[in-house]
C-alpha cells in the first residue's frame, strides 16, 4: 500500500468521522501513525514530498481552507513538515487554524527527547553534513551540535506546552510511540480494537550501517526495493 491510500480492509475509517491530525514532532512516528490509519480504513495523507506542509503555507496566506487541495480527499493528515538547507514549514503547528476550520481529534505523538533529539539529527545527516548545516544554521543561527540540540529541545518543549494549553483533553491524545499500546489509538479514534493489529514500527532510526548504506546504495536501486522489503530492512538496520 502506498502512503495516503485506503482503505485496506474496510474495517473502520473511510470519510465519515472526524478529521484527524497528527501535530507531534517529526521523527516520533509519522510514518507509523500514517500507515496504521491507512489499514485501518482511514484515508490519510503523509509528507506528500513536503508539498501537504507548503500548501497549508499558501492556504493561510490567503484566508483559504488550511487543508484546501487535500481535505476533500482525505480524513487525517500527517508529517504536515518540510524541510530544507535554505527554508523550512512547520505547518503542523498551525493546529489552531485546523480546529478552528474543522474541529476534529489531535494526536500529540511524542518519544523520549533525548532518542528524538538523536533522531532528528541523524535523519537530517543523511541529507549530507553541508545541507544540515545549512538547516541547523538558518533554523538556529548555529550548526554546533550541542547548540542544535539544546535548540530541538526548546522547539519541542514550547510546542507541547502549547498544545496542551490549547487544545482541550477530550480532543487530544498525547500518544508515545515507544511504550503505549496501539489500542490508545483505536479508543480515542473510534476504531475497534481489532485495528491494532495494524500497527507496527516504520521508518525506524537507522545505525551506522544503516546510514552507510542509505548513503552508498544509489537511489534507482533503491527505488526499485518493493516498499515493505525497504521496511523491513530499516527496521533491522534500527538503533
């Protein structure tokens, strides 16, 4: 299944229901979050190459729908981010705009800072060390590691409390992506329980090995990988 595509079983979802987002950090389970929902039934849209995060952007600029362009297609959105040496969105912290335009549930999806501090920065590393500098530079004024991290601990810190102050509880759910059981999604999401047999870890941090060969292996072979093997080989070459 590709990403945004559903439904995959029909055992829940489709469009009916409330628009779900997801406006936790990049890199706490974007991806997993995405792909649960598409099996289960619910269509959702993530990333879409960094163009979901720049159109939010140009809707708000111009006092149009926050989501106009997807949200008649699709039901919850995720990984609303993009970024890059000489620019950067984040749109998922446009929440206010969303539930202002829709209402709907929010997932805080979260991890353990210090493993999504090392997350972040090994992810953008593989875009090679002169683009994350380039990034780390323009989004903090610093390409020193401590500096950068110290800076993704303030960034996140002030998103959640203003997520927490913002949002009302019934409406969210702080969801750590390492230690709670699926079956939190599928309660507050209306889903039956049964959907949690979908979940499952994607995307995972890569070691060094991994990131080697993220490196080394050229991108027409990669693509060229059968999707759920590229999965299954991340998830193996996971920290």
């Amino acid at each position: 299944m590709k990403e945004g595509e559903a439904p995959m079983d029909g055992t829940a979802g489709g469009m009916d229901g409330p628009r779900i987002f997801q406006v936790g950090m990049q890199r706490c389970g974007t991806t997993a979050i995405a792909l649960f929902l598409g099996r289960c039934g619910v269509p959702c849209v993530h990333y879409d190459e960094g163009r979901l995060a720049k159109r939010i952007r140009v809707n708000l600029a111009r006092g149009d729908r926050p989501l106009a362009g997807y949200d008649d297609r699709y039901r919850a959105f995720c990984n609303m981010n993009w970024n890059a040496a000489d620019d950067y969105c984040d749109a998922f912290k446009a929440f206010a705009a969303f539930r202002s335009a829709y209402g709907g549930r929010f997932i805080l999806n979260t991890r353990p800072a210090d493993r999504w501090v090392r997350s972040v920065i090994a992810h953008k590393a593989l875009r090679g060390r002169r683009e994350a500098d380039a990034h780390w530079t323009l989004r903090f004024g610093t390409a020193d590691p401590e500096a950068v991290a110290a800076g993704l601990r303030a960034e996140r810190e002030a998103h959640h409390r203003r997520v927490l102050a913002e949002i009302p509880a019934d409406e969210l759910l702080v969801f750590d992506i390492e230690s709670d059981p699926p079956e939190r999604l599928c309660d507050f999401l209306g889903l039956p329980r049964g959907c949690a047999r979908h979940w499952r870890r994607e995307n995972a941090t890569m070691n060094p090995l991994g990131r080697f060969l993220a490196v080394a292996v050229p991108s027409a072979v990669k693509r060229r990988i059968p999707r759920h093997w590229r999965s299954a080989v991340k998830n193996r070459l996971a920290r």
